[in-house]
C-alpha cells in the first residue's frame, strides 16, 4: 500500500514537473518570437501604431527600397564572404585543436589545455589588441576580423568534449590497422562528428555575420566595411529615406533588421538537430 502510494505521488510529481517545463518554455518561446514579429508587421504595415501582432495592411515596399540600394550590394558582399572564410577557417582550426588536445599521452598535454581554458577567463583588452594590430601592420586587412572571430576557446573546448565522446575503441582500432593520426582524423573522427560541427559552424558565423566593433576598430577602407556597420551608418545618418512617401522612416529601420536576422532564420532550422545534439554534448561532458 506504501509503495503505491509513494508510486502516486512520484507520478503526479513528475506530471506537475512536466507541465511547469512545457508551460515555462512556451512563455520563454512567446517572449522571444513577439519582439520579432512586432518588428515585421512594422516593416509591412504603414497603418501601424502601438503594439501590433498583425498587420492591418501589407506593403513591403520598405523592403523594394532598401533592396534598390546599391550602396548595400558592397557590405553586404562583405558579410556573405567574410562569414563563409571565418566558418571555414574556424572549423578547421577548431577541430584540429580539439583532435590535438585529446591526445593525452602527448607531452605539455596539461599545460595546452590549461593554457586555453585561461584565455577563458583573461584576455589582454581592447587597447593592447588594436598597438598591437596597428604595429603589425594589419589595419585594412580582412583577416584581423576574420581570425579572432575563427577559433576561441569556448569552441575548442566543445570540440574537444564531443571528441572524448567517441568510443576510444575506434581510435585503437584504427591504429591497429595501420593509421595515421591525419588518418583517423580525416577518415573517424569528422565524419562522426556532424553535431560538434553543425554547432560550432553556427556559433562561429552568427558571430561573424554579426560584427561590427572589429569592422569599426580595425577597418577603415569604406570598401571592406560590412552590412553591419553599413546599416548603422544609414540608420544613423538618415541614409534609408527616399523618395518614396508611402514608407516611414520606422518602416525602413524594421525592414533593415529582418534582412539582417533573416539568412539564419532560414538556415537554422536545417542545422537544428545538429546544433541541439552538439551542444548537448558539450555541455554533459567536460
């Protein structure tokens, strides 16, 4: 009698616990997508005043308009192959890093890692970061913010967590075999590795296709500036209004957000049980 009601009581515990989850995430999801769709249906509708969740009237004019600009065609450019170079790159070096800090019989294996995980918690800031670049000579140069947003910590510490996650068994048996480690590496060790890549690839050009502190520091060829730093300049400085009298200057500013957000709300969803499984990796292990 005990034992069923203790089975009772586990059970409506986990029910309660069950709908508080669902009912937290759809709350959590709700707050998320709102903002969202205020700023679209404020880029479509020139009638809208106040919070609106769906437009009275759609026009997407606002969108003809900043599309027609050819000033954009450039940053955007920008953008598109700076994100492609910094992912690749960025994967590359990520997992080669990642394939080398597993390697625990390897010698100063404990100094690496510490020596990673401490660029976690320091850095040396803004200002020795930008004597140092100028120093170098690598103003104007695309690869000053195209490498620091390649590899980071974080990053190869994730990679490094899903590598520890493959059965050690593959690793000897590829050696047995006659392997080499670029072997196992290219031929194991990648192909099992979609999740860690899909996750970090996405982290990796978020963040690129996002920048705009390095693009300001560090570039100022107007030629090599990106979408990014483009908009702020044409939001900031009235660049977005026309000739056109049906579209609000607000229009424009809302449309300009969703052509910014809109290529990962398009690609995501492909990468998603990827980028689910890999972070979840990452975050079991350590």
């Amino acid at each position: 009698m005990k034992e069923k009601l203790s089975w009772k009581k586990g059970r409506r515990a986990r029910t309660v616990f069950v709908i508080f989850n669902y009912t937290f995430i759809t709350i959590l999801c709700i707050a998320m997508v709102i903002p969202l769709l205020k700023v679209f249906v404020d880029s479509v509708d020139p009638t809208t005043y106040g919070i609106r969740l769906f437009p009275k009237k759609i026009d997407f004019q606002a969108y003809k308009q900043i599309l027609s600009k050819s000033s954009l065609y450039q940053p955007l450019w920008v953008s598109v192959y700076t994100t492609i170079m910094a992912t690749g790159i960025g994967l590359l070096l990520t997992t080669l890093a990642g394939f080398v800090v597993i390697q625990k019989d390897m010698p100063g294996h404990k100094f690496i890692v510490n020596s990673i995980m401490l660029t976690m918690l320091f850095s040396g800031g803004m200002i020795p970061t930008y004597i140092t670049i100028k120093n170098l000579g690598l103003m104007n140069n695309i690869l000053t913010v195209v490498l620091p947003a390649s590899l980071s910590a974080y990053n190869i510490i994730l990679m490094k967590s899903f590598f520890e996650g493959i059965p050690s068994t593959l690793y000897e048996a590829a050696e047995l075999d006659g392997a080499t480690p670029m072997g196992i590496f290219s031929k194991i060790v990648l192909p099992l590795s979609k999740p860690a890549l899909a996750s970090i690839g996405l982290f990796i050009s978020v963040g690129m296709w996002n920048s705009y502190m390095n693009f300001v520091l560090y570039i100022t060829d107007a030629n090599k500036k990106n979408f990014q730093v483009k908009v702020r300049d044409l939001i900031l400085n009235d660049g977005l209004s026309g000739t056109s009298i049906e579209v609000s200057e607000d229009m424009l500013k809302n449309a300009m957000v969703i052509i910014v957000v809109f290529p990962f709300l398009i690609i995501y969803p492909f990468l998603q049980k990827y980028f689910v499984k890999g972070v979840t990796i990452g975050a079991v292990k350590g």
